[in-house]
C-alpha cells in the first residue's frame, strides 16, 4: 500500500516554504484558518477522485456512483490516506492532507491533533448533507401519489427484505459456526440494512426511478431504513442489558409512524403555502433557500425524535414534489446537489478498510469464511423480496430484489456500533465489513443488466438536465 | 436583551422528548449524529434570518445584504442567541441550539463542550466556503481585460486608502488622545481594511459590477487585502516584539505579487484546457465540479502562502471568465452562492457583540469617543480615495470612495488579533469594533445614494439571473 505521507514527511518539500508562525497570537483564528486549508485540500482530493471514478466507470458503461466508490477506497484508508477519518482508527500522522499543512502551512505538532479531528468532522457534515440533499432530491424526483399506489407492495419487499436475511444469518451463524447469540443476533441485524443512497442514486443514473421497480425499490428502501432504526434499537439493548427496552422501542414505532403519515398529510395543506410564499419573496435565492429550509428542519426533525435527517430531507422532497415549482427547484437544487452528494460518496469509500480481505492475518481467515457465509445470505435474502410481491403482474422482480442489496453507510454504521459496543469479535466485524463492500459494490451493476434484460434502460434522466441546461445557455 | 435559551431552560419542553441512550455505546458516531443536528439547526436559523432580513431590506429599498447582516445582529450574540460562536466569548450554555439539543435531542452535559466547538467550526467553515464561492463569482462576473484597464487607478484607490487612514488615525490617537505608539500603530493599521464581500455583494445588488466605478472598486479591494495582510504583519510582528521582521515582510510582497500576475498569466494559457476537459467529461456536475477543483486549489494556494483563500477563489474566476463557457458556470454557480454565502453574511452580523456600544459602562464611554474619531477618519480616509485618480475623466468618485468603506469581516480579524495580543485595551478595543460595525453598515444605503445621484441604478442584475432562470421552465 502507498502512502503519501511518508513522502512529504521525507521533506521533499523545502522548509523555506514552512509557514511564519505570524497569526499565532490569535489561536482560534489560526486554527480555523488551518482547518479551512484541510477541508479545501480534502474537496480538491474528493472532487478530483470522484470526477475521476465517475467518468472511468461512465466509459466502461458502469454506474458513475460506483467509480466515486471505489475512487473513495483508492483516495481513503486503503490505500493513499489522501482522505482519512478518526472513526476508522486513523491518526493525524496518517493523514497526507495533516502532512501537507505541516509542510506548507505552518500547522505545528501539538495543533495537528484537534485541527485534524475537526476538519475530519467537517468533512463528515458536508457528506451528511450530501445525502441529505441527495434524498431531497430524490423526494422531489419521486411522486407521492406513485409511491402510494405502490405502497403496500413497497411494505412487503421491505419487511422480507428485512426478516429473510435475519433469520437466516443469525440462524446460520448459530448453528453452523457455533456462535453465541447475541453476536449471531447482530450480525443478522446488520444484514437487513439497505443503503436508500446508494440504491436511489443508481435508479437515477439508469433513469428507472420514476419506472413501477424503481418507485417500490425506493419506497422499500425508506420502509427498510425506518425497520432498520428499530431493529438497531432493539440489538443495541439487547447487546448493553441482554434485555430489550420495550417503552423505547413503542416509542420508536410510533414516532417513526406518526413523522412518515404526518408528512404526508403535512404535504397536502403545506404545499400551497410554500407557493404562495415563495412567490412574494423578491431577492436571491427566493426558491432554493426557503425549500433548504424546509429541508433542513424536517432533516433536524426526524433526526430530533431518533429517525435519520435523510428520511425527512425525503419526505420534505415529497412535499415539495407536488408543487408547481417543483421543475424550477428540482433544476436549482441540481448543482447543490452535483458539489455535496460526491461528498458522501468518496466518503463512504474513503472509510472502508481493505485490509480486512487480506488472507495473511489469522483472524481475517475465519472472518473471510464468515463472511463469504454472510454475503450469500445477503444477496439472497434480498434478491428474494422481489418475489415476494402478490399477483401475477408483470413486473421485474430480479430488478427489485437487486436494488435492495447495497448495504452501504447503513451496514457501516451496525458494523461501528458492534465494535464499540465490544459485542463484535475481531473476525466478525472484519466479516460484517466485507459484507458490506461487496453488496455496495455489486449491487450496480447487477441492477444495470437486470434492467438490460428486459431492454428497460431508458436514457439517463439525470444527465439530461444537465444537458438540457446547456442548451438553454 | 432576549435570551431564549432561558426558556428553553426553564423547562417548556417536556422531559419527554428527551432522547434515549441508545447509540451512546458508539461515541464517535454519536457525537457526529449531534453536532450534525447542531448544524441543521443553525442552518435553519441562519436561513430564516437572511430570507426575513433580505427581503425587509428590499421592501425598503435597501441592498438585501444588509438586511442579512443585521438580521445575523439579531439572531447572534447582541440578541436572540440562536447563532453564537465561541471565539467571542461565548460557551455553550449562552447557546440556544445547544439548549434545544439538550432538551430534545439527548446532548448530554459532558459531551455539550466539544459538540458546541465543533458545531461551531463547522458554520465557520461553511461561511468561509461561502465567501470564497461569492468571490469566485464575483471573478467570474468581472472582466480581467476591464479590470487591467482600471488597474493603475484601482492601485491608487488602494494605496491611498491605506495609507491616509493609517496616517490619519495614528497621528490622530497619539496627538489627541496621547496613546502609547503600538497601540496607535495597531489600531491605525485596522482603518486600512476593505471588505472585499460586502463592498463586491452590493456592487452586485446594484447592478454596478461591471462598470468603471464597479470594476475600481472591486480591483482595489483585492489590492487593499493584499496590503491589509501585509500591514497586519508589519504591525502583528511590531506588537510581538517591538520590531519588523523584514525577512517575512519580503516575503509576502514577494509571493502576493507573484500570486496575482501569476494567476493572470496562467489564465492565458489554462482557460483552453479547462474548457477541453470539461467537454470531454460526461457524467453530472461535468462543469461545475471541474470549476470547483481549480477555484479551491487557488484558494488553498493563496492561504498556503499566508494570503487569504478568497483571493485565491477570486483570481480563479478571473481565469475561468475568460472561456466560453462562463455563462454555463456562472448560471450553476448561482445557487451553490445562494445557499453558501447567507451564512457568511449573517455569521459576520452573529459576531457583532452591540454591548460595546452601551453607554452605562465606563470602558464603552472612554471607547465611544475613540470610536467617534475613528469612524471619522474611517469614513473621511476612505472617501478621498475617489479623487485621488489623476486625470479629468467624467467618473463617480463619490462612488469610488463609498465603496471602499466597509471593513466588515477584515476590521473584526484586526480586533480579534489585537485582543488576542494585549495590544488593544478594552476601551480601544470597543472603539475599533464600533468603527467597524458603523463603516459596515454605513457604506451600502451610502453605495446606493451616490450611485442613485447619477441616475446610475440601472436593474439589479443579480436578481435578473433568477427571473431568466424562471422564465426558461
């Protein structure tokens, strides 16, 4: 593995170009000073990796969401250390970006610790705004009344989607490997995540988002995220106390149920209203930053009562949806949208740690044999919930089943709780982990040639607003 | 003074609501999931202030920039408390957003500290990205050929709006007041700034941007901040140990012309490139990403040579204005702009501590009187710069010298150093924040008027942009 760092540190770079210590009779300034050239060194690295794994996988006919993936491994802990983060164990030293402002811009030892953990940090918010921002827009793409007629078949590829792979990972897992049950019980629950990101940025790319599949995809993919809050509630208890906390876990259904009913319902008085103000507002940015705050505030929340912002960025987007302005909005939140979203991606990449696949170390054997266990339920757990729709209409199951594979940020997120909870063996973890790679990555282009085969692939929906735009100009 | 984080304290949330512990076994991840809300939440409020104060500010004629500041006034640490920033001496408990966590979103005591800082630098951050992205437009709205053509005169506005409030208010704190030499330098040295984001934002409220005053202004500001980071050198260097540091001082002239005649040359050569690769690339924010990798390199190169990042940002839209596909970016970099730069805008008003200008307290009365004489020299130093252009040429000095008024964010970066220092006294201190505030807010209803003399208001083209947008759907 390359590492950058150790480059710089071999003082490639002439001292002479070492920062004045000038500004340092003002700390707070010169820190955020300091902290500002770390998160504009870290964009130029994501937005030049991004780029860069977007068009290589555009030219070899994959989804560009995939590139930014993979470009985000090559750029993070696996490889250049250009994008590192404190969560996955990094240290400042690690971190080429750390070095390069020690080098040039007169960052000192003892500072880089704290200027490396908040640029990190801020990195992290502007790739959770990327997604928030992306499941607005995708809110706003989706139609509410489309969802609804979907509804209920959403409801069922979601629940199976979330049953199927539980009981059989944490069944498998007992009974084969012999593992205790709480372990089993967790691993299991991390199988029933699915990424709504990584699954409804792939949608758009292939134009299938508005399609029957994609609607019920999307719609599964919210149900599975609201499921998959639950389900963590009840492990993590399970995990602290060997007891589940039965008020938390009423309080979570029921709020999780009130806020997507309520925003709905919200939907049908509140849009109107949103028009009307819009309307009279006369100075810059009279659409877009009323709807970010709208956005937000549904964002904060759904975070507030223990849901995730994305969820309500995504309802907040169905709101909006059934505006008037929506195609004005929609065209003004494209290029937020186009500089945060690469953000999260090359973020999730950046975080994912390839050397857990390496065969030389002993626990990463067992965990590779768990985990080739783990990845065969969790495509299969999914792929199944396509067929698990009622009637006989014609509908592309396979396509269904695939889009709910990506585990993603979700995956990462039970992955890191395990750890610290010290609930996760070493093995496991490293086997949750790679189970999460490799459904993120194969779900793309899967999901492509289920939808080839039946010659669906529209063209991209999504480029063309860029195209359109063009040609307007 | 209204403090709302009072009521909130005062228990009117119902304990309820208060989160549960559940993910606290995750603490790294937990605490991004607050300061994340932490963010929204800000967000939310700062823009609710700049659409309410932008929009005031229109309905009585006024730029909606400053509406957006006083409305960052209201919602800072003058009034409301929602936005408070801890290099102002603010702690978490003054703030309402860290109330609002606690009561709802399951902040604990302990953890509030270190998820108050980091909130915090992220806004920070945000409006530091803010005024980067106004400057690169700016640069791409401006013209490198006019503004070479104004460039002798630009230089003459900066140099003698440097120099005249410098001499002026030295001579002037040391004669009258009989102030010790460093502290007359220092605060002689805060009259030289111009904001180069508040003068270039009402500019283009005004419709004025692009001519001849327009474009003397902005040029000059952009010399002016490389003099002010050359005389806060000088004078943060004097104030440390009573002496200059040539070697440093040689330096920044040095690299801050290389920078500027650097970047113009390079514009030559580099915009046929840009354009080359642009067209090749296929997948979303084909444009706007590219544009974004070049203006944040430029922004961390000039911060990396201890200029200032928007320097950077500004030179790169230079550059890029002159391709073909300016109109294209400067159509996507419209919203990027609307929703970055309120939050600079509004953050310069939260920081603004109107306590100093209460007369009930002793310090504030010695300071009122200095603040009287500066904001004289201020004004009178600065509105001179008009006709120090040679030449009999028909041209809005009065224009020319109003715009150069403002030191918004520069003046507070001077106070903020000196008190950091020692340098500064209370009273003095008081007096340079009360100089800068009054020039601050003085200079756009100013703008306005003496471009309104000459019947020179023509329609605001900013504005304009948004309505073509509309007109296109």
């Amino acid at each position: 593995m390359i590492n950058l760092a150790s480059i710089f540190h071999s003082g490639l770079i002439p001292d002479f170009v070492v920062g004045s210590p000038l500004l340092a009779t003002e700390p707070s300034s010169e820190s955020t000073s300091l902290v500002l050239a770390g998160v504009l060194l870290s964009l130029v690295f994501i937005y030049l990796a991004s780029k860069l794994g977007g068009e290589l996988s555009k030219l070899v006919d994959l989804p560009p969401v995939l590139g930014e993936l993979v470009a985000g491994v090559v750029v993070g802990v696996s490889a250049l250390h250009l994008l590192v983060f404190p969560e996955t164990g990094a240290t400042a030293s690690d971190s080429v970006v750390m070095t390069i402002l020690q080098q040039v811009g007169g960052l000192t030892p003892e500072a880089v610790g704290s200027v490396f953990s908040t640029q990190s940090e801020v990195i992290s918010v502007l790739a959770e705004l990327g997604v928030i921002v992306l499941l607005f827009e995708i809110g706003l793409e989706s139609d509410l009344r489309e969802l609804q007629k979907v509804g209920s078949r959403a409801a069922i590829v979601a629940v199976v989607g979330v049953v199927a792979p539980f009981i059989a990972g944490t069944a498998g897992l007992m009974l084969i490997f012999g593992m205790p049950t709480i372990p089993a019980v967790f691993a299991g629950a991390a199988l029933t995540a699915t990424s709504i990101g990584i699954t409804s940025k792939v949608l758009s790319e292939l134009g299938q988002l508005k399609s029957t599949e994609g609607q019920i995809i999307v719609g599964a993919a919210v149900i599975d995220d609201v499921l998959g809050i639950i389900v963590l509630a009840v492990v993590a208890s399970l995990a602290k106390t060997g007891d589940v906390d039965i008020v938390n876990l009423v309080y979570l259904i029921i709020s999780a149920t009130a806020f997507l009913l309520g925003s709905i319902f919200l939907g049908k008085f509140f849009n109107k209203s949103f028009v009307a103000i819009a309307e009279k507002l006369q100075t810059r940015g009279k659409l877009v930053i009323p709807a970010l705050i709208f956005a937000l505030s549904m964002a904060f929340l759904a975070n507030a009562i223990h849901l995730e912002a994305i969820l309500g960025a995504f309802a907040a987007g169905l709101v909006l949806d059934e505006t008037d302005k929506r195609k004005e909005l929609d065209q003004q939140i494209i290029p937020i949208a186009d500089i945060l979203v690469p953000i999260f991606f090359v973020s999730v990449g950046a975080r994912v740690d390839l050397s857990v696949l390496n065969p030389a170390s002993a626990d990463n054997r067992e965990g590779l044999v768990i985990a080739a266990f783990l990845v065969v339920v969790a495509i299969i757990g999914k792929i199944i919930t396509g067929w698990a729709i009622w009637g006989k209409e014609k509908i592309n199951r396979l396509a269904i089943g695939i889009g709910m594979i990506p585990r993603g940020e979700v995956g990462l997120v039970f992955a890191g709780i395990g750890a610290a909870s010290g609930v996760l063996d070493k093995p496991l973890q490293a086997a949750i982990i790679i189970m999460v790679i490799l459904t993120t990555f194969v779900a793309p282009p899967l999901l492509r040639f289920a939808f080839q085969q039946e010659g669906e692939v529209v063209e991209e929906v999504a480029e063309n607003s860029d195209l359109a735009l063009e040609v307007k100009n």
